[in-house]
C-alpha cells in the first residue's frame, strides 16, 4: 500500500511499526540528556514565523501636594522584542538491508547522535543569545537592542561588562585574573544595582577552567564545607550566590577583551528570566523511502530560538586563561 511516509509496498504494516517504534526511542532517549542550561532560562512555545514579547515601562508614583491638583499622565514606553524560529536539520541513511529493528532501540547509535545533537544545538542557541542583538520594534526589525560590551559603571550604568584587570570599583587598572571571588561579588552588586532581586540565586556560565581558578584561591581551599567540596569534584554547585553552569561553548578567544589586546574566556553572569528559549513543541521527525536507492532516509528538523529578554539581567565577565 502508498503511506504517508513514502511508497511502500507494505501490507503488513511494518513501516508504520518502525515509525511509531523511533519516535518512541528518541523521545525517551532525549528526556535522559542533559541540557545544561535547564532552569536558568525562561522556556517558551515557538508559533508562527514571527513572535512579539512587549515589556511596559516603568511607572513611578507621584505624591500629591495640593486639592484638586491633577493626576499626572505619563507617556509610556512599550518595547517590544521579537523571536524567530531558526530551523537545524539532519538526515541519515539506513540501508534496506539494514536490521531495521536495531533502530527503534533507544541505545542504537542513531538515536543517541541524534538526541545528542538536539540537545547541544540548543546549548548553542542560547549561548548565541547572552551577546546576540535581538529585533525589537513595531513590526520585526524595526529597532535592534544590542548587548553593550563596555565597562559597567555604577554610576552611568552602561557597559555590562566586567573587565579581566578590574578594581574593586570597577574599575581597569586591577591585576590580570581569571574567575576570582572578587568578581563574583562584583558581578552579584552590578545586578543588584541594576534593580534585580538581591534575595534571588544568580546563574553563572563558564568553563570548567573558571572552576579550577576558584578553587585555587586561599579563600576556597580554607572552607571546608559541602559546597567547595563539590566544586572540587568537579559538579556544578553553588558558590556566592551563583549556580554554577559549565557550557563548552565557552573558550578562549583571541584578544576578545574589550581593549581588543588580551586572550579571554566570556563568561556571563545572569538571572534565569534574561533569556528566553522557545521551541516548537516537538521535533519535527518522519522516515522517507527512496525507491531509486532503495534505502530509508531518517530525517529530523527542529525549529528554535533564544533572545536576550533584557539587557539589565547579564552582566559578562572577562577571564584570563
């Protein structure tokens, strides 16, 4: 008989078994993976070509000073941000004498490439999205909001960045270091001051080289508690009010500090509403027959996006190797 799937003579409805039997295995597969930035990120449903998040501004309250006096009106900003899907695709070929049924086990290593792939293209997505510049405006591309890679100021509030030889004022001019303490409570004040909860834990990407430089300094080797305990074996944990997140995205890059001279690791410290990631609801999976090469092809496209939801919720982090 003809199906869905392609043209196979297939009576006995073994084809619509080896459909059924793959999806299974992948959806069972892709729940044991691990996604790292599970929890730190505010997930969403992915509809549409384009979909729009509008923000109001803020409203501050004015007391009043005489009778009768007017109420006043204030004009407000609405910004709007927009997300987009952006579509990764991969198919593989499986040979009509091939042992189907190998295929449908959720160990076969089709299946654990391709759950893999899924979970680290959208490990790749949301890193794209700490520095990325988002499309804001009425209609889609109308107004870009850009992450501002420039020296945090308390007092201007406009860079975002930490640099690598920060001062405790944040100031250039410190010693040249990797992930210390001190940028720790650096990056947790500059959140703080930019109106972010103080009470709330933080998130942290890096590497795992950042967690080897923490645990070098007196202060760590000092505490003998859990929490460094579990630093030294090598787990993502908690430290100074920061989850930490181990991303291999994160290397080194080739004088990419902001004086464009020194050798560092971007890391990012942010809270779990900076960045949303919206998905459609599942992956979009099918088997074609090829009836001139008399094989399979198993194809699998899935369609996702992360933008940065405000630039007040990340600050990033220069490290030193």
């Amino acid at each position: 008989m003809t199906t869905q799937y392609g043209n196979v003579n297939d009576t006995s409805g073994y084809t619509e078994a080896f459909i059924q039997a793959y999806n299974a295995g992948y959806t069972q597969v892709l729940q044991e993976m691990r996604d790292v930035y599970a929890g730190s990120v505010r997930p969403d449903k992915l509809k549409g070509e384009n979909q729009a998040y509008d923000f109001l501004g803020t409203i501050d309250l004015v007391e009043k000073q005489t009778r009768f006096e007017d109420i006043p009106i204030d004009d407000m900003t609405h910004n709007r941000r927009w997300i987009y899907p952006r579509w990764f695709r991969k198919g593989i070929f499986v040979d009509r004498e091939d042992d189907i049924a190998l295929h449908t086990d959720p160990t076969s290593g089709y299946i654990r490439a391709l759950a893999k792939g899924v979970i680290r293209t959208k490990n790749d997505v949301i890193f794209a999205a700490f520095e990325g510049n988002v499309r804001g405006g009425k209609q889609p591309g109308d107004d870009t909001f850009a992450f501002n890679d420039a020296i945090w100021s308390a007092a201007s509030e406009g860079g975002r960045t930490i640099v690598h030889d920060t001062t405790d004022a944040f100031a250039v001019g410190g010693p040249s270091t990797g992930l210390t303490i001190e940028k720790l409570i650096l990056a947790r004040e500059a959140l703080v001051t930019l109106k972010n909860d103080g009470n709330q834990m933080f998130n942290l990407v890096c590497s795992q080289r950042q967690i080897s430089q923490l645990l070098r300094q007196a202060e760590t080797q000092s505490i003998d508690t859990n929490m460094v305990r579990a630093l030294a074996n090598g787990t993502i944990t908690e430290y100074a009010g920061f989850r930490f997140i181990v991303d291999w995205n994160i290397a080194v890059g080739s004088s990419n500090d902001i004086d464009a001279d020194t050798n560092i690791y971007p890391c990012y410290a942010f809270t779990s509403d900076a960045i949303l990631f919206a998905q459609h609801e599942s992956p979009i999976f099918r088997v074609e027959w090829l009836p001139r090469k008399q094989i399979y092809m198993i194809v699998g496209k899935v369609g996702m996006n992360a933008i940065r939801m405000d630039e007040d919720k990340i600050i990033k982090i220069e490290c030193i190797a």
